[in-house]
C-alpha cells in the first residue's frame, strides 16, 4: 500500500471552485425562472417561446403556468 501526498490547500481550493459553480448555475435557474414568471403574468409570448428565451424546457414553463393560474 502506498501513500500520496496530500494537498489540502489545493483540495480546498477545489471544493470552493465546485461550489461557486454550483452556485452560479443555481443562481441562474432561479433567475430563468422568474424571468418565465414574470412574461407568463406580463403575457408575453407563447409557452413555447419563453421557455426558448428562458431556456427552460416547455413542462418547466407549463408548469409555472399551472402555478401562476392557481
């Protein structure tokens, strides 16, 4: 059995690059989101062409439709 080195610096600096990216992509979901909102309540466009200029996916979109009507 052999050991490596170790390099906790560089592991840490990984955990935190792995995160940030997680976080910026969640950031930009919750920002496609609203946006979807937000033209759904305006009626801005079919479902089909918010969820192109959102990039969501169309069941995303009718979905926030269902929950906007309720």
């Amino acid at each position: 059995m052999s050991l490596t080195e170790f390099d906790q610096e560089a592991y840490d600096r990984h955990r935190f690059n792995e995160g940030k990216e997680v976080g910026i992509a969640e950031g930009e979901r919750k920002n496609a989101l609203q946006n979807a909102r937000n033209l759904l309540c305006m009626k801005l466009g079919s479902v089909e062409q918010i969820a192109q200029a959102t990039q969501l996916s169309v069941d995303e979109v009718l979905q926030l439709q269902e929950e906007l009507a309720v």
